[in-house]
C-alpha cells in the first residue's frame, strides 16, 4: 500500500492505459526501469563527453602549441626582414645584396636584436594582462 497525492495517481492511471497495464505496480516498475535506464544514458553521455573533451583539449592543444611556436618563429624572421628591408630602402645606395650564411652585417643582427626584444616587451605585457600583480 502507498498512499499518493491525485496528480500522481492520474499519472499512473493514464500511463496504465497507455502502456496497457493491468496494475498499478506494473506501471510503477515500468516507470521505475525507464527512469533508471535514462539516468544510465545520461551518465554514459557525460562520462563519454568529458573524456573526449579531455582528450581532445590535450591533443589540440600540444598541436595548437607547435603552431603558435612556428608563428612565432616566422613572425620574428619577417619583422627582422622588414627592419632590414626598411634600412635598405633608406640609404637608397646598395651595390648587391650578400645572404647571411656568407657574411652577417652588424645591421643584420642589430635588427635581430631589436624585434627580438620587441618581442619579449610584447610577451611581458601579455604576461602582465593575463596575471595583474593586485
């Protein structure tokens, strides 16, 4: 015996109908089952969605990582080209061109210099952005 408030019991009633049930217990079993079957498939969706989640930020983000060091890496080569570039330009008197594996000229590596430490002034201010000192 169990006592249930009316809502509920028209519940059970209409549910009886439909499913064509002959007892109560029947339909209280039968909703009992489809409940836990249910909160089954939830947790295995959760449990599935995490674990994929977890892997896959894992996996994109090593991958993600070795891009961002290639951009880096490229990104600095052409800033120092363009400083070099611009230097050129500006004295407008150049004989030849010589690559830097033959002979590095002081502009070549002053131009290094300076985007290599514009970049790390622009990795401190993310830095600071990212964790302000309170």
């Amino acid at each position: 015996m169990i006592t249930l408030d009316e809502e509920t019991d028209q519940y059970i009633q209409d549910y009886m109908i439909e499913h064509k049930l002959r007892f109560p217990g029947e339909a209280i079993m039968d909703i009992c089952q489809k409940y836990r079957e249910e909160k089954k498939k939830e947790w295995s969706l959760d449990y599935i969605t995490e674990a994929v989640s977890e892997n896959l930020h894992d996996v994109l983000g090593d991958e993600l990582k070795k891009i961002r060091l290639g951009t880096n890496s490229t990104d600095k080569n052409t800033q120092i080209l363009i400083e070099f570039m611009n230097g050129l330009y500006f004295y407008h008197n150049y004989d030849g061109f010589m690559t830097t594996n033959l002979q590095e000229v002081d502009a070549t590596r002053i131009a290094k210099e300076v985007v290599e430490e514009r970049i790390a002034n622009q990795r401190q201010r993310r830095l600071d952005r990212e964790y302000p000192r309170d």
